[in-house]
C-alpha cells in the first residue's frame, strides 16, 4: 500500500520542502532529495508539480550540485517570481562552506545558475535562505546560529545585509516570515527538539518585534516547514520523516498534506487545502487540525 495524501518521491530520500510557489499554471514543489540512495546525502533539489495537490507529477532534478562552489549540496530555500522568471536562492556547500546561491528559469523546470554565485558568503555557517517581499523591496532571511540574519536586495542578484531580524538561544533554522492580516508570522526549525516553532508580531524592514508564541497542531516528526502564498493564502506543506530516518521502503520521507493558514477572530489556526476534515489518517500517518 501507499501513502494516499503524502507526496513521495517514487524512490530514495527526501527531506524539505524548497522553492514553494505556483509559476506558470502549475504549482511547483521542489525539495531536498538524494538521487542515488535512501539516506540523507549527495544533496539536490528534487521537483514535482501539482495542479490541484491531489495529483503530483515527479520531476527531473531541478537544481544539481555540478559547480565547484555547489559539489558537496544544494540545500534548502526558497524561490520568488519576478518578471515572468522564477527565482530559487540556495544554500551552496563546498569543503563544509555554506554560501548562498541563486538560480533562474523561464518554465520552472530547467534552470541557469548565475554566473557570479555564490551571491552571500557570511564566512560563518548559514543556510536556508528565504526570500519575500516587503513594501515591494526584495528581502532574504538567512538562518545562523543564535539569530536570524535580514537582507536587502539591489537587485535578484544582490544582496546587502541589513541587520539581525531577531536573536535566540539556539540555530535557527529555514526561517520563513510572512505577512497575515497587518502582523507578520514567524517560523524556524530548531535542531534542538527536532520540531517547528512558529510566532506572530511586527516586522519594520529592520526586526522582527515577538507579540506571542503560536501552537500549530503538527503530526510526529514533522519538520523544516514552508509557507507561501498563493491567491491570498498561505500555504504550508513540511517534511514528515521517519523514525530513526530509517525505513525498508525504496523511498524515504514524505511531504505533509498541504494547510492554509489564516486568522479567524485574531487566532491563528490551519485547514486541510482539499479538506474539510479535521482529522486524517494515512497508513502510518495522522494529522489533525
């Protein structure tokens, strides 16, 4: 049996979800993936599409690791569309060195990388950049060890740091920060309990200002979370992994069942996109909102 509402690979590893976005008619769904093997390594970013995120269609590889800055991974981030071109900023590896990278396409499916990545090298460890408009300037979030660093576009092409978005006790990973109703949500991922943690507050161009922690009604070893929006919606989709990060399957994680986010009477609260349900069940698998 397989899984009915959890997006997999057809086989090999899978972790998070990358690039979110709905580009020319299709949703594209880009991911974390290991094309020789079930087990975390030799990262690149898979693809899949969806119409309506019943049906998926399995891709080719979007993003390769085949330039010297890139050959060790090409880890998570994000992707925006400007002008008619899909944008998908990354975390490139090389020798441990994360820097971060950018890649380009008309279709969605084939891609050119820039010809001067990495674009963002901050000499320390920091990965998962995520991209956003805000007063129609380009921003990029970048998580790092004890904050979360805030950028400003010139241009799709360069960056300039502006300042620490906010602080913490821990790494903060795949930050993502977007606008519902006149606040704005926070998440991260944090390598210490293995879990997502999401806030809602204020954000200036400068800092993000915490108003309260939220609680999101998340399934087991659900992590590295994405949000997007698409006809004033935020969408969310994650990454379900299994324990251990063992499995006797040919393949290796799933993506969760696809949420909307939204305020009702100022409390933040999720359903199911193509649901009504409150509760479903998977094989192995239960969400619930």
């Amino acid at each position: 049996m397989d899984y009915l509402y959890h997006y997999h690979a057809k086989k090999n590893w899978i972790n998070d979800p990358n690039g979110l976005c709905f580009f020319n008619g299709m949703f594209h769904i880009y991911y974390q993936y290991n094309p020789i093997g079930n087990a975390w390594g030799n990262i690149v970013w898979g693809h899949a599409v969806t119409k309506d995120f019943i049906k998926y269609k399995e891709e080719s590889v979007a993003i390769k690791n085949d330039e010297t800055y890139d050959k060790d991974g090409c880890f998570s981030g994000s992707s925006i569309v400007i002008d008619d071109k899909l944008y998908i900023y990354y975390t490139s590896v090389k020798d441990n060195k994360q820097t971060q990278s950018v890649a380009y396409s008309t279709n969605g499916y084939e891609f050119i990388k820039y010809d001067k990545n990495p674009i963002i090298d901050t000499n320390t460890e920091a990965r998962d950049p995520y991209v956003f408009k805000y007063n129609n300037e380009l921003y990029m979030l970048l998580g790092t060890n004890k904050k979360v660093l805030l950028y400003k576009a010139k241009n799709p092409f360069e960056f300039e740091y502006v300042s620490n978005l906010l602080e913490s006790s821990e790494f903060m990973e795949c930050p993502n920060l977007i606008k519902i109703g006149n606040k704005y949500l926070f998440k991260y991922s944090s390598m210490i309990d293995r879990t997502d943690h999401f806030s809602i507050g204020y954000f200036n161009g400068l800092n993000f200002v915490k108003e309260k922690d939220i609680n999101i009604n998340l399934p087991k070893n659900y992590y590295a979370s994405q949000m997007f929006e698409y006809n004033n919606n935020i969408i969310l989709i994650g990454w379900i992994f299994n324990d251990n990060y063992k499995t006797d399957k040919l393949f290796n994680g799933v993506l969760s069942i696809p949420r909307i986010i939204y305020l009702d009477n100022d409390k933040i609260k999720t359903r199911f996109i193509n649901s009504n349900e409150s509760k479903i069940i998977d094989l192995d698998i239960t969400e619930e909102v």
